[in-house]
C-alpha cells in the first residue's frame, strides 16, 4: 500500500459494532498514511465521515450500536426476531470534506515553494542562482494552472475519498482502486530544463582598472564609471529577489475580493455585549438584551459565489464597513448568513441566503451561541490566572490565549428598495491569515477530541487547552454545556457551538449533538492542562470554587429561544 492506495482490511469486526467504533478503527489504520502523505497536515477522525460503497453515510445511533448489522444478518421467516447470521464483507470508505483536502493543497504548494526558496537562498554561484530563479518561477506557472483547474462533478457534491476500510470476517485484501483523488502536489519532480547561462553577468563600462583606481565597490550600491554623471544606485539582494518571486503564488479569495465589485448596505448594526457566565445567568431572556443599541453603518461586501466560503450552514463575505464596529483601526469584516440550495434545469446546484424571516431567527440563535461561547472561553482563564499565581511551579506549557471574535446583528435600514426585501447578517471581526496564520480546526463538534496536530508545536498546544478548557466548562455549569467546534487561527476563534444537555432542548441550533454532554466523561481524554490544574478524571460540580452570583443549578436555564428578531 502506498499514499495514492489507502486501504486495510480488518477481519473478525462484530456485527453490532457503533459508527463511532468504526470511525476510531478506520482512523487508526489510515492516519499514518494521511501523515505521510501530508507531511502532518492536521486532521482528526472527526473531521472523517463514513460511507458505505452506494455513498449512504454511516452516522451513530443512539445507542451507537449495530450501524452495519444488516449487512451481516439475513431475514428469518420462521422466527423474525432471530435473523440468520452470515458471514459476509463490507467496504466502508472514510472520507474527509473538500474544504480540509483543498485547504491541504494549498498548504502543500506553499510549503514546496517555500523549500524551493531556501534552499535556492543557500546557492551561491550565478549559474545556480539562474537556474533557482527559473525554477521558482516554473514553480509558481504551475500551481497557478492547478489553481484554476475546475473542480470535479464528484468533488462538489461528495466528500473526499481518504481511504477504504474492508470490515469482513476474512483477511483477503480487497482490489485496489485504479484511481485516488488523493495525489500530493508536489514539484519534486521539475526538472531544470532550458539553455544554461554560462555566461557571467556584465558589468557595463565598469572594468577592473576603475576598481582598482577608486578601491573595492561598496557594500549594498552600484558606482557608476568616471567620467558619466555620477550617481549611486542600490543594489538588490539575490535572495531578495527569490523571495519576492516565490511569493507570486495566486491570490486568495480574500485578497481579490477587494478587486472585484463590493455590495454597499446601509444597515443598522447591534454588537453584541461582552458578557461572564454570572452576568448571563442574571440577564434577561430577551434578546435585545445581548446586544447594544445599533448604530448605522455601510457594510460594503463581495456577495459573488465565487467570494463567498461556504460551511455546513452558512456562508461568509468579506468586505469592510464604514466605520470601525469592534474597536481598533481596522474596519474589516465578515459577513455571515444561512443558505439552503437549489438545483436550477441544468442540475447545478446553487447555495442561496435563506428568506430573511428565517434569516433573522437562524442568526439569533448563532448570535445567543456566540455570546455563551464567548462566556464559557472567557471563564477559565480566570480561575486558570488564581490558580497559577498561588501556585508553586509554573505551568509545563505556556497557556494559550485566545478568544472568540466579536460579532454584531445587522439588518438593512429602515429605508429599503420597493420589493426588495430586507437583508440580515451576522458581522464578525475579520481574521485575517496574514497575521492569524492558516484557518484551522482545534476540536470539531462530533467529540471533544483535539485534532492530530504535531506534538508539542503551538497548534498541538492550542488544542490540548482548548479541550481543557471543555473539561472546565463541563465542570462548571454542573454537566449542563460546553464549548465545542474550536477553529480559528492562532489567538482569534469562530463558528463555536455550544453542546448542551438535551433536557434543554434545541436552544443551540441544530449543531448541538443531544447526548455530547452526558457522554463527556466518557468521551473527553484529560490530557498535560487537566493534570496541572487538578481537575484530571474529575467531573464533578466546581460551582463552589469560585465566586458568582448564583449557581447555574439554581438559576434560570440558558435563554431559550425567542420568538423576538
């Protein structure tokens, strides 16, 4: 088996086996491939689905039992509720989505354009330097030809295939597909080509008896000869130069959004109040009272398909506002709203802003699950600072700092076009990657389990806290709701979830997994943060350790949802 051939085949796997047994299996056996492949891209097994061969996805039940037994039993006619048993094999194909394949692509050819300017900044000799330069360039030509390749049928409307799980009471290996959508994008294979330049560069009207007239050139200029009009002209880097050229990659869809044609709005803009856990509990159940009153603001945002990412419920635009809604300088934003798609006669499918009625009570509820996730982060920084400034050693790792973006409700003013109806977004502060670093996912919203990132790097760190950070909250609101779906970029967060218990009910959208909260104990790995601030193996109430107002078990529920918009 190799990288483009991800396959293995387990024999003796019980009929009655879960999704989420299967998902851990098929990972185990897989991931080391995908980490060779790769070269540790991150991606954790719940960022995997399961399909069986027809492309049915394969989901937990609950209980998360026998996902695969009818496969595995046939009808009995005489005694219905004792089906025969027999024994049989099943091709289960563990998949990732097309975002986290093409996110790795991307991740890839930047890193091979990176290997090819340092190790083109280590070369000395013209003839090298040359060839270096030709090669970068080559290498931009080229990524820039796959970046434009359309994008397969197969590709918009399935997840990415990783690999083949062959779950049968037998060990024969099953056939090897003739193709993979997998395939590394990788230049090792560009040869330098082309007529070499022998010839050394010319150094016009300047010979050796000026140099040995005027003394050595100096360091960082260019002299012109005796006898033209003098002058001093700086001289450029080698390595300058292969950097630059290197970073002539194609733009990203943020980059070129501010190019293209932007969409001014005129809305009414309600940012939402920053708030701790007590201040929630004695907050009043409307919905006005989580944000401050709006002030008017122009959003000017790129609402072309193209501009727009799209996540599992919504899509995002990017622009900038009038004026700075989240304090600082900056006046960048992102723009979010619900879609639904659609298939127009030709059976392309389009992804369109739900209607604005449902538009406004999807974005309540991201709003309301924006402010408790805000909350439920913001508070174990303060007993985790307590614990830390009385205690004896320092932490073994230093504790990350990161927070969710600020957001705001906005809708269009009250002057709107003659049928035209009225547009709502939810704004968030912009991340921008320059400074936040690559979009990446910390914990997904299937399990509290960090994602697979290299050990003891920032990102693996990140993700050891943030899941902590669950065992806190877990802890703290009696087992009640904790914070998951953990993405962002080196300090700034966003799209969380909050699981809560399902005897709430659906308050946090359809995001919340109804048993995630009970399972927590079971589910949630205690790792180096859970050890250091003693809360390892214990999911007790810790209601008592710190000082609020009242207790969550004795207060209101969470605010439910609200009619109000």
């Amino acid at each position: 088996m190799n990288a483009q051939d991800m396959f293995c085949v387990v024999d003796k796997i019980k009929a009655n086996v879960g999704a989420l047994d299967i998902l851990n299996l098929a990972w185990t056996r897989l991931s080391p491939k995908w980490v060779t492949h790769t070269n540790n891209f991150p991606l954790s097994s719940t960022d995997c689905q399961l399909f069986t061969k027809d492309w049915v996805e394969i989901v937990p039940r609950t209980p998360d039992v026998n996902v695969i037994a009818d496969r595995f039993y046939k009808p009995n006619a005489k005694s219905p509720h004792q089906p025969h048993f027999k024994t049989a094999k099943m091709l289960i194909n563990l998949c990732i989505p097309f975002d986290i394949y093409q996110r790795w692509e991307e991740y890839d050819a930047q890193q091979q354009i990176n290997q090819l300017s340092d190790r083109d900044s280590d070369s000395k000799s013209v003839e090298s330097e040359d060839q270096s330069i030709a090669v970068v360039s080559r290498t931009t030509i080229q990524t820039r030809s796959r970046a434009q390749k359309p994008r397969s049928k197969l590709a918009k409307n399935q997840p990415l295939f990783l690999g083949g799980l062959n779950a049968a009471s037998s060990s024969t290996s099953p056939t090897s597909p003739t193709t993979s959508l997998l395939k590394p994008a990788s230049f090792s294979s560009i040869q330098k080509t082309g007529k070499e330049n022998s010839a050394r560069r010319r150094e016009d009207n300047l010979d050796s008896s000026y140099f040995n007239q005027h003394g050595s050139e100096p360091e960082g200029s260019m002299i012109a000869p005796s006898g033209s009009s003098s002058r001093v002209v700086t001289s450029l880097s080698k390595q300058a130069f292969i950097k630059a050229l290197a970073q002539q990659k194609p733009p990203s869809r943020q980059e070129v959004s501010g190019l293209m044609n932007l969409t001014s709005i005129p809305v009414q803009a309600s940012i939402a109040n920053q708030l701790t856990l007590a201040e929630l509990l004695c907050t009043s159940e409307t919905v006005g009272s989580l944000l401050h009153s709006p002030v008017d603001v122009v959003l000017s945002l790129n609402l072309t398909p193209r501009a727009q990412k799209r996540g599992g419920f919504k899509i995002a635009s990017f622009g900038r506002s009038s004026k700075a809604l989240f304090g600082g300088s900056s006046t960048n934003i992102c723009g979010k709203r619900t879609f639904y798609s659609e298939k127009d006669d030709g059976g392309v499918v389009h992804y369109l802003p739900c209607p604005s009625s449902q538009q406004a009570q999807d974005l309540v509820v991201e709003l309301r699950c924006s402010v408790w996730s805000a909350a439920l982060l913001t508070d174990p920084y303060e007993g985790v600072d307590n614990f830390i400034a009385g205690a004896d050693t320092q932490p073994p790792i230093e504790v990350p700092r990161l927070r969710f973006v600020q957001v705001a409700f906005a809708k269009d003013g009250k002057t709107v076009e003659p049928g035209r109806t009225r547009s709502v977004f939810l704004v968030e502060e912009y991340i921008d990657e320059a400074v936040e670093g690559q979009f990446r996912k910390y914990i997904n919203n299937r399990a509290p389990v960090p994602t697979s990132f290299v050990q003891h790097t920032d990102n693996h760190n990140r993700a050891l806290f943030l899941a902590f950070t669950q065992h806190w909250q877990y802890r703290r609101t009696h087992g009640l709701a904790f914070v998951s779906d953990y993405q962002g970029g080196n300090t700034l967060l966003t799209d969380p979830q909050v699981m809560s218990d399902e005897s709430l009910g659906d308050i946090f959208g359809s995001g919340n997994i109804p048993t995630a909260s009970s399972d927590f104990p079971r589910t949630h790995l205690c790792n180096i943060f859970c050890e250091y601030f003693k809360i390892s193996e214990n999911f007790d109430s810790m209601d008592e350790d710190l000082p609020m107002p009242m207790s969550i078990s004795r207060s209101a529920r969470p605010i439910p949802h609200s009619k109000q918009t």
